[in-house]
C-alpha cells in the first residue's frame, strides 16, 4: 500500500469516511467535501472548497461562556431574517468609514445622546420636536422660511446685545392692551 503522504496533494483521494453519532447523525467525508448530516439526512454543516456553511433546522446557538467570538469577512457580512434582530449588550460600538440605515419605522429610546461630526444634513417632510426645554447655542443661525413662520407662546423676550434691524415690505404691531417704546431718542420716518 503507498503511503498517502509521500503522493501530491491533487492526486491523493482519501477513501470516504463516515461516522455514525448517538443521535442518529453522522459525520460523513469523501476527501472533496466533509459533512454533518442529521438523523432525518439533512446536511447541518458542509465544508468544501475553502467554503463553510451551517443549517439548522430549529435554533442555533454560537456561545463563548470564557471568551469572545469574532466574525471576520473579506467581502461582508449579511443577515437575513423575516424575524426580529435583537441585541442585548452591555457596550455597543460601531464604526464604518460609511454606513447607511434604510428602516420603514423606527423608535428609540435614550437616556442620554450626545452626537459630534463636523456637517450634519436632515430632510423630511415633516419635522417634530416635542421637549420640556429646548437650549440651542451657536455662533451664526441662519434661517430661510418659503411659505410661513409663527411661534405661539405664554411670554416671549429677545435680548440683542448689539443692533436689531428688521427689513419687511409692511410691519403690523397689533395689542389688545398696551405698546410701549422706551427709548432715549425715538426716531419715525
């Protein structure tokens, strides 16, 4: 009998192999493919070519009580499900040189977010902010409105410390009680 070691790799065919479990599975290999095939002859693992995949037929468990488990891919990752993805954490980071998130409805909640970039670009057709207090600083605010612009509230006080100036094709001050100017010098036309 040759020895299969001492002949190259691509004319060496080992005998095929398999190998009965205590279930009824078997670990079954033909020197071209390796395969565990459960008691109802369905594949649950085939590795062939360099290629690994999985099948289960109920749940399918990856755990490392003592470790971590990494998932590592040249050409990506896909998950595929009609069911829910649920992760559940104790630190979730994520970094991409560029994402992108396409979802039909989406709610979160957070006790606290804090968001850096240096350009930030929101559109929608409709946009809601519903807050007990609302505080914005910046340097420059620039505003442009097509149609119309209110603002409805119990009080309002703006403070300017420099020059306020207001340019309008017609001004309307209308008060159901009083309308004070106070000024040291009011000037009219």
């Amino acid at each position: 009998m040759l020895n299969p070691m001492a002949e190259p790799a691509s004319t060496w065919t080992p005998s095929p192999v398999e190998a009965a479990l205590s279930d009824g599975s078997q670990i079954r290999t033909d020197g071209h493919r390796a395969e565990i095939v459960g008691p109802d002859g369905t594949v649950m693992v085939r590795y062939e070519a360099g290629s690994a995949t999985i099948v289960a037929s109920g749940d399918l468990r990856m755990a490392a009580p003592e470790g971590a488990i990494q998932i590592e891919a040249r050409d990506g990752i896909s998950m595929t499900t009609d069911g829910a993805l649920r992760q559940d954490v104790g630190e979730l980071d994520v970094r991409a040189r560029v994402g992108r998130v396409a979802i039909g409805m989406a709610s979160a909640f957070v006790r606290s977010l804090e968001t850096t970039g240096t350009h930030a670009v929101q559109r929608f057709e409709r946009y809601e902010v519903d807050a007990t207090r609302i505080v914005e600083k910046a340097r420059d605010v620039l505003r442009e409105v097509e149609d119309v612009t209110e603002t409805r509230a119990g009080r309002m006080r703006l403070i300017v410390r420099g020059l306020t100036s207001m340019a309008s094709k017609r001004t309307s001050i209308q008060s159901e009680e009083d309308t004070s100017i106070d000024g040291r010098r009011v000037l009219l036309g």
